[in-house]
C-alpha cells in the first residue's frame, strides 16, 4: 500500500508541475497523466486489476491532493463496474463516465435527460431509472438527441444529456444497482474530499511559517494556532468517517446495509469538514489564496464542488436521522449502525 501511494503521488506531482502556469478555467483533461495512469494500471484499478477497495481510496485521495484532471473514479469504480454488470462492451483504454437518470419508456424506447454528468466528453455508460428496473446503455452518438457542457465551480467539466435509446439495446438490471452506482460514487467523492481537504491543510502550515508578521512567523500567534488545530480536527474527523466506510465496504460490498451507513455517516461528516477548513485555509492565506493561478484555489474548490455531488451533505444528514428514528433502539444505529446482512 506505501508502494501504490508513492506511485500516485508521484504521478499525480508530475502532472500538477508539468501543468504549472498553464491551467485555465474550466479546467481541461490532462492526457499525459491519463497516459501513465493506464502504463501502471491505476486508470482501472478495481474494474480490470483486480485491486480492491482499500487501494482505490489510495488512489482517489492521492490524485485529489495534486488536483489532478482525470476521471479515475468515473471510468473504474462506476463506468468500469456498471459495464461489466450489466455485461456490456466498453472501451478497455481511454476514460469513461456515468450518466444517471429517471427515465420514461415510450414505445419501445428509453428516453430522459441525465443533468450533471461528470466529464460529459468522455464515452458515457447509463443508468436510466424507469418505475420496474434500471436500464444500462452505451450511449452513442445516435442515442444522444441533446448535449449541454459546463463546468463546476472548480472548473472541472459538467454537462447534461438527453438521451434516446432502444430498449433492445439496453440491459435490464434490478433497481438496487443505481443506488449502489450512487453509493459508490459518494463514497468516490469522500475519498477525494480528503485528499483535497490534507492539500489544503498543508499549505496553510507552510503559509503561516514561512510568512512573517511583526517579526515572527504567522504560525506563531495563538489565533493562527488555534486556526490551525481546528483544520486539523475536522479533517482528522472527516477521515476517520471515510477509514470506516472504507472498511465496511471491504468486509461486507457496496451493496451492503452496513457500507450503506458507513458511507452515509462519511458523507455528512466528510461535507460539514469541507467548508471549515477551506474557509480557514483561505483566511491564513490571505488575499492570495483566491486566486484561480494559486494552488490553494484548485484544493478548496474541489472540495466544494464534490460535497454536493451523489448527493448534498443535507440529503445525506435526513436520512441518517431518519434511520436512526425507524430503529428499534436509535442508540444502536447512533453507536454502531445496522447490522450487516
């Protein structure tokens, strides 16, 4: 494991320097990293290498820290995984997506418009929701009747599409798949969180010892400090939540009751660090640190923007109260969750 996060951010360092001075907004697609992602297999760790879940979060968070440009998550732990279910035959290099939407059954056809698909540019896999099952596509070019790119607020490449699909060309599979594509996907975006969220922490101590304010270090003063050990408590918070999601998806699925809770309980932790310590981050850094050329900026803005995706950190925060009301005893669901089955 010390191996395969030496690796990471080896490659993850070499593309953030490598791109130095050249990044815009929105951000673009970095091919040379993506090149040495699938030269080391680390593009498709889980859906073709065999690597589990332990080594994906290695991998997520490490990439994260070096905000790198590429859609590890989307094209393994979703794209990779929803294809290889439902049995269909996707590329086995270049990068994937997900798109996830209701959808309507009209004559034979599956039709709907799936909002916010991460790297909309990239081959997309679907999984259209309709009231008896969840129908898994290869979108092509014919089935797309509508496409609209953006970007989230770090840049990073959004869009939506409409879509128009035979029915014979799409997979049927039971409706629990999609919620465990999107279970997978927070648990994706927790893991990159923290990566985003330990950049953040340590260029704010760097910042605060090496600047100098009436003659000695920012890091010096006890409002600094007291700054500083906050970050660190809600990030150190935030990644116990995501270890013990991690954990429960490794001994019981991502289908699981238990990987259920565990990641519901990561992503409210995980969302309510977000803002705190970037916002912190940004205030030791001063003017500085909101501008898109500085380094700060592509952590905090990460974060932010993955917070709110497979789900807000609201959403997530209803249900895990909701489960603890339905219980039979709530101390139980409060202490250790549900049991697994």
């Amino acid at each position: 494991m010390a191996e395969l996060a030496e690796l990471t951010d080896d490659l993850g360092r070499r593309s953030f320097e490598e791109r130095l001075g050249r990044r815009g907004y929105p951000d673009a697609f970095d091919d040379a990293l993506w090149a040495r992602l699938e030269d080391t297999g680390l593009s498709r760790l889980t859906s073709a290498e065999g690597a589990g879940p332990a080594e994906s979060a290695v991998v997520l968070a490490g990439l994260a820290r070096h905000a790198a440009a590429a859609p590890v998550a989307e094209t393994d732990l979703l794209a990779g995984w929803l294809a290889g279910l439902a049995g269909l035959s996707v590329p086995d290099r270049g990068p994937l997506t997900t798109a996830i939407a209701d959808a309507e059954l009209r004559e034979g056809r599956i039709v709907g418009t799936a909002a916010d698909v991460p790297w909309p540019h990239c081959p997309v896999v679907l999984a259209a929701r309709t009231t008896d099952a969840v129908y898994v596509a290869k979108l092509d070019q014919s089935a797309i009747t509508a496409r609209h790119e953006t970007h989230n607020i770090a840049g990073e490449p959004r869009g939506s599409i409409a879509f128009d699909v035979l029915v014979d060309d799409a997979k049927p599979v039971d409706t629990a798949v999609a919620d465990e594509l999107i279970r997978r996907g927070a648990w994706a975006r927790c893991n990159q969180i923290i990566g985003a969220l330990e950049t953040a922490c340590e260029l704010a101590s760097a910042h605060t010892g090496e600047r100098v304010q009436f003659g000695r270090p920012l890091r010096n003063f006890q409002a600094v400090q007291h700054s500083l050990a906050a970050m660190a408590g809600e990030l150190e918070r935030a990644r116990a939540t995501i270890d013990l999601a991690t954990a429960a998806v490794i001994d019981h699925g991502f289908g699981s009751a238990a990987a259920e809770y565990a990641i519901t309980a990561a992503k409210v932790a995980v969302g309510r660090a977000a803002e705190p310590v970037t916002t912190i981050a940004h205030q030791l850094h001063g003017a500085i640190g909101v501008t898109v050329e500085h380094r700060l900026w592509l952590s905090t803005m990460r974060a932010r923007a993955w917070v709110d995706e497979f789900g807000s950190t609201a959403h997530y925060a209803r249900r895990l109260g909701a489960s603890a009301l339905s219980a039979a005893d709530p101390w139980d669901v409060v202490v250790s969750g549900p049991a697994p089955h």
